[in-house]
C-alpha cells in the first residue's frame, strides 16, 4: 500500500449528516412541532366525518324529491334527530 489512510476516533453515535450529539434541534423532532402535528391530524380526523355528516343530510333531503319523480306515492322523511339515532322519549 502506497498510503494508509488514518481512521478518525469513534466519539460516540454520529447522524448521516455528521452532526455530534451537542445538537439537540437536530437529533429529532421538537415537542412543539409532535404537539401541532398531532393537533391537525386531529382536525383533518373531525373535518371528515363532520362532511360526510353535512353530504349525508344534504342527501336525505333530496330524497323526497327523488321518490317523487321515480312516481313514489310515499316517503317518509327522516328528522335529524332519527338520523342521529336520538329520538325523542314520549
């Protein structure tokens, strides 16, 4: 071998950016941002069934309208309350 190359000493665990283990920011994710990831996975989680909720509503009003053109004689609409499955105790 023409020139041996000099091993570096092992200091301790290093990053694939070489960054030393002093760099806290570095070394992981923020208990900010852990917070306000998990807060918008939250809202994304209730903005979806409050949609489906609104597209559900939206649908069961048209029905009666529906029925009618399809020459239904009756139909019965749903209240929200017996959609939501809350009736009212008489």
């Amino acid at each position: 071998m023409t020139g041996a190359m000099k091993l570096q000493p092992d200091d301790g665990p290093r990053s694939s950016l070489s960054i030393g283990p002093g760099f806290r920011r570095c070394s992981g994710i923020s208990p900010e941002f852990a917070m306000r990831f998990a807060e918008g996975i939250g809202k994304l989680a209730r903005n979806m069934s409050g949609d489906c909720r609104k597209k559900n509503i939206g649908l069961t009003a048209r029905m009666p309208e529906v029925a009618g053109l399809a020459g239904v004689k009756y139909f019965r609409q749903l209240t929200h309350l017996e959609l939501a499955g809350k009736l009212p105790i008489p």
